[in-house]
C-alpha cells in the first residue's frame, strides 16, 4: 500500500509506503493541480485509488474510492470562496459517480450525499469516525484538579468546543442560557477558533451582560483537549449541521455527560448516551 502524501510529511505508518508530493502542496491551487494531473501519472500501475478527502483525479484510468465527510460545502456556501465552492461541489459530484464504493462518515452523510448527488444509496459505505483511547479516556481528579489550577478555571462548568460559526447554533445556546436564573446556571465556556459570521455570539454575550458568565477560550490544542473535556460538567453541542460530530465522541469517551441536538447526524453519535433536544428550542435547552 502506497499514500500520497504532502512533500513536507513528518509520518511514518507501519506497512504503508509514503510518496511525497514533488512540489509543496500546501496551497490550495498547487494541491489541486497536483491532485489532477500529476497524481493520475504516478498512479500508473496501481489497482485502487482511495481519494480520502471529497475529490478523486477525473483522469485516472484505475478504480477509484472516495470518501466524503460532510456537504458543508453545498448547505453553507458561505465559509468557502466562489471558486473552492465551485470546485468542491463540481469535482465530488463527479467523483462520487465515477467512483466504485462512495464512503460517508455518518448516516446522515450518506443520505445528504444520495440526494443533493443524486449518488445510489446502493453504493454508499457507512464509516463512522473512532476515537483515540489512548487520548481520550477519564482522567484522574487530581491531574484534572492541577490543570483547573493552571488554567484558571471555575471548579464547575458546562463546556462547548468547536468552530464559531452560526451551523454551532450558538446563538439558540446563548439565548437559552441567558433565560437560567443566575444561581442555577454554571459558567460557560466556549472553545474554539472564529470561522465566519460569528457577530451574533458577541453580540448576545453583551445583549444579555453575560460577559462575566460566558468565557471565550480560543482555539484548543489538541494536547489539551482531552484535559477540557474532562474538566466539564457537561459537553453542550447545539450544532445543527454535521457530518459526524467527532467532539461528542470525544467527549462521551471521557466520560463526560453530553447535551446536543436532535439535528443531523449528532443522534448517531450520542442519543444512546445523552440528553437529545431540538436544536432550535430555545426553552428545551
């Protein structure tokens, strides 16, 4: 087995080869152009090609598989640029018809796939994500206790981790925490890196004078997450689009009780295991 990968590659697999990229692929128009016609060339010979992220080479002459994580590209267009948009919707459509098996990450995924590509449900794998439990597992209250300590951090409080983008539906969270009295409400704390439209938290964390309630942690290491999750009270996860939803996993694995919505494929993931609400709610949540 042989994967592709980028010229700069730090990793090493057990029983796979590496072949670096010739040229630094960082860039999106440098990858695409390497996906596209180099990639096809050094494929010669081979039996299967597994392209793990949306887009296959339209040219290559060998079978193909590709996996697709989610169709944010499609139901949020506005996080991506007219052209990346224009490529992703373009390029999975095709791939995923040309393709032998399609592999979704959730069932949800896979339907979302089947209808917006008109792909049959015939062809499409369900794989769900894992998670890493030599990573993320319950963690021993003193360890959990220094990283309090070194964080500054409240003994109790609910946890969200993720994106700050409006499919999080962070507004109908805020506006459901601001409706707690104050005496039975823990603090909130959101962690997580701005990605696009994300006004309207700020703008109800001040509407509703919750700047001494409602923490804003940044982004995360992914060192530390495992530490964040285990800090938690509760893991709240309101988002109403996902193609899995890999931090209720993680959380769940820490053994940290989850509250999310009923939206997309977040019931996969933990309606077995947490309190499942409606996702625009305000007073369920």
């Amino acid at each position: 087995m042989t994967a592709f990968v980028g010229a700069k590659n730090p990793h090493q697999f057990d029983g796979i080869a590496l072949a670096p990229a010739g040229w630094d692929t960082t860039s999106p128009i440098k990858r695409i152009l390497w996906e596209q016609t180099i990639l096809p060339m050094r494929m010669r010979g081979g039996n299967l090609l597994h392209s793990m992220t949306f887009v296959s080479p339209l040219i290559t002459t060998i079978p193909s598989v590709v996996t697709v994580y989610d169709l944010s590209f499609v139901h949020y267009p506005q996080v991506l640029s007219a052209s990346r948009r224009l490529y992703l919707r373009m390029f999975t459509a095709l791939s995923c018809h040309r393709a032998e098996r399609v592999i979704a990450i959730s069932q949800s995924t896979a339907r979302d796939v089947a209808t917006t590509f008109g792909i049959s449900p015939d062809k499409i794998d369900v794989a769900p994500c894992g998670y890493d439990s030599a990573r993320f597992y319950p963690i021993d209250k003193p360890i959990i206790a220094n990283f309090k300590a070194q964080k500054n951090l409240p003994d109790r409080f609910w946890l969200f981790i993720g994106t700050l983008e409006p499919r999080k539906n962070l507004t109908t969270l805020l506006d459901a925490y601001a409706m707690l009295p104050k005496h039975k409400r823990l603090p909130l704390l959101l962690g997580g890196g701005k990605g696009w439209l994300y006004d309207a938290i700020f703008e109800r964390i001040e509407r509703y004078g919750l700047q001494d309630d409602v923490r804003l942690l940044g982004f995360l290491p992914a060192d530390e997450l495992p530490l964040w999750y285990n800090s938690a009270e509760a893991f709240l996860y309101p988002s109403i689009f996902e193609g899995f939803g890999l931090p209720v996993l993680e959380a769940m694995a820490c053994g940290v009780p989850v509250v999310i919505s009923d939206a997309s494929s977040l019931p996969e993931v933990g309606a077995n295991a947490g309190l499942c609400l409606p996702p625009h709610d305000v007073m369920a949540w």
